[in-house]
C-alpha cells in the first residue's frame, strides 16, 4: 500500500491512488469504476458531500480576506465588481471540485472505509 503523501498527491492529480497511473476520472466528476493500468475498484466508493463541503470552506477562506480587503477602498463600478468576484468564485470552484473528489476517494480507498 502507497503512504498517506503518496495517496495524496496522485489522487490530487486525478490519478489511481494504487499505482499513480490510471485515470481517477473518465469525466469531470466522473469517477472510473477501475484503474486502467492496475486494475484497482473504485466504483464502489462514495465521496458523496465531502468534496462539494471541502470546496467551498477553501473558497470562502482564501476569497474572504482578499474581498475585506480589495472591496473598502475600490472604485470599481459595481457591476464590474460582482461579475468579477462571481467569475473568480466560479473558476476556483470549478478548478478545486475534481481535485477535493479525487483527494476524497483517494482517503477513502487508502483508509479502506469504503
């Protein structure tokens, strides 16, 4: 079995925890039912809720400060400063959702609480 870091940082990069090779994910959020390299299950695990919980506390907690501070002394138009903030909210979203699913299957497979 791979140690914790090992486990981390492949399944972080949407690889087979096991062998670092493999897909995690035939899609998006897509998880595979299998590795193609080594042939590790993965169907059967659930992240459920964690990852979509895991993505918005990191969100709200790199984007919050920076909002205190960037939003008191801006002389942005306020239709520039909502689209703006809702964009970058957006992309972070989107960029963090597969890597928070990834790293949560990964736990769960080296933890075996499947």
């Amino acid at each position: 079995m791979p140690g914790f870091w090992s486990v981390v940082g492949r399944s972080l990069l949407g690889r087979c925890p096991k062998c670092g090779k493999g897909n995690l994910f035939a899609r998006y959020l897509k998880q595979v039912d299998h590795c193609e390299d080594c042939g590790e299950q993965f169907g059967h695990i659930r992240a459920d809720d964690g990852p979509a919980w895991l993505t918005i506390i990191v969100v709200g907690h790199v984007l919050a400060p920076i909002w205190l501070w960037v939003l008191p002394g801006s002389t942005w138009p306020e239709w520039f400063a909502m689209t703006f903030w809702a964009t970058l909210s957006l992309v972070m979203l989107l960029v963090l959702l597969p890597r928070a699913k990834g790293l949560f299957i990964g736990l769960i497979w080296r933890n075996q609480a499947h």
